[in-house]
C-alpha cells in the first residue's frame, strides 16, 4: 500500500522551514481561501489594508511584495515534497487560505492548508504524468489566475509577479533541497530542469513556460565574491524598505556585463 501521508520528521520540516500548517492547528482568524482573492475589489481591499503595514506607497508594490512571500510559501509547500519526497500536496485555491501577517519590519505568515491531502505516483513510469498534475495544480490553477487579478486590482505588470515567483522556485530547487541520496538528488535535479525549461505553457495556463525567460547567466560580482542571477525586473522592494536597501539579485545593482556564466543548474 502506497504512504499518503507525512512522516513525522518530513512535515516537521515543512512546518520549521517552510511555515506549512494545517488550518486545524493555525491559532489565528486572519487567514482567508485564496478563492476569494480572485475578484478585482476583494483583491483591492485587501492590498489596501497589507499596504501600510508592509510601507508600500502603491497597490502595485504592495502587490509585488506579497507575492514574493505567496510565491516562497506555494512553491516551497507544492515542489519541496514533490522532489525530496515523490508526494504531492493538493494546491487547489480552495484548499490554501492566503496568510498575510506581517509586524511592519517581517512576513509571520504561513501556508494554511484545509486539507494536508498527498498523492503519490502510481509507479516509476507514471510519475511523468502525475508530474505533470502537481504543475497544474499550483500554476494553471493557483498561481497563475490569483497573479492574473493582482495585476488587474493594482496595474503591475504579470511578468514582475512571475520573476518573483522564478526567484524564489530556483532559490528552492538550488539551495534548499541538500541531499546525501543519489536517487533524491538525481530526481530534484531532473524536476528542476523540468519545471523551468521543458513544461509546457499549459500547465500553467498559458502560452508559454514563464519561468524559463528569467533562469539567466549567472554574474560575478567582486564585491560579494559570490556568482547572482540578476532580475529581469525590478521587485520595488528598495521602496518599501526603510531603512532603504535593495535585493541580492536586483536590476538596479546589476554590474558590468563581463565575467558572465553561461547558463546552468547551480546544483
């Protein structure tokens, strides 16, 4: 009989890494069904009651800041248990509530589940396919139409909101999942690779893969003594922040275009 549920230890992990509780044991009443977010004046509301506390001074900031957050805590939640784990979590909107704790200075939220419901592939040689039904679940049918009504409820271009959501899977896939076993790591790997350069644009719901237009060259950058992938876009991070400061990988630092990496896996 396959395992459908969490080992002990794995959804410790995801509670202490990545904030993933089920909506049972969250002791708080802010939390509300990402469903309802998917109408341009809930929507508004909503960026116009996080702004002040997030010191954004537009919707459209406030929109980009919240979904760096809602980006970590969806794709961490959908792709850290798909590849470290082979189990799949239900990513349906009606099933995540939206989270929006903040103290003025940091994020507090969680990712709320109703249901921590898991699936598994049925076999090694249907796992392509059930693959493929974990990426639609958290882009065709989540994350893609809720980035499709913050853009309309506050005017920031998609295509910002879909670079801070690459920022933070690549962060996932290239730092955060270490692992000592060959066949994990050769999965995570393969995963990776997948979701970001070879998915089709259907499984997110739309016409292309758009993640695969910001996985760029890696740039060294002497002062760090470090390799950054820098944005496409900027995030306006630097105009919320007080004091004011900028992302690692922001636009508006980026160096001299030498000593440039050709494109790869980190990993």
């Amino acid at each position: 009989m396959r395992d459908l549920s969490f080992h002990a230890e794995e959804r410790a992990d995801l509670a202490d890494r990545f904030n993933l509780i089920a909506a049972a044991e969250y002791p708080f009443s802010s939390a509300v069904p990402v469903s309802t977010l998917l109408e341009t004046a809930s929507c508004q509301r909503m960026l116009q009651q996080l702004a002040p506390r997030l010191g954004a001074p537009s919707l459209g900031i406030t929109a980009s800041l919240l979904s760096k957050r809602v980006a970590f805590l969806t794709t961490a939640a959908a792709f850290y248990p798909l590849s470290m784990y082979n189990k799949g979590l239900n990513m349906a909107l009606t099933n995540c509530l939206l989270d929006t704790r903040h103290d003025g200075h940091r994020w507090l939220s969680h990712m709320v589940m109703n249901e921590v419901s898991l699936s598994t592939p049925v076999s090694d040689l249907a796992r392509a396919s059930w693959r493929d039904a974990q990426l639609r679940g958290v882009f065709a049918e989540h994350l893609t139409p809720l980035w499709q009504e913050l853009s309309a409820a506050s005017g920031i271009s998609s295509r910002i909101l879909w670079e801070n959501t690459a920022v933070r899977l690549f962060s996932l896939f290239e730092h955060r999942m270490q692992t000592s076993d060959a066949a994990t790591d050769a999965r995570v790997k393969q995963d990776f690779h997948y979701v970001v350069h070879e998915a089709p644009g259907a499984l997110f719901g739309l016409d292309a893969n758009p993640l695969t237009v910001y996985f760029r060259p890696l740039t060294w950058v002497p002062a760090k003594g470090e390799w950054v992938r820098f944005r496409r876009t900027c995030c306006f991070y630097y105009k919320a922040a007080q004091p004011q400061e900028f992302c690692q990988a922001c636009p508006l630092l980026r160096p001299d275009k030498a000593h440039r990496l050709p494109f790869r896996n980190k990993r």
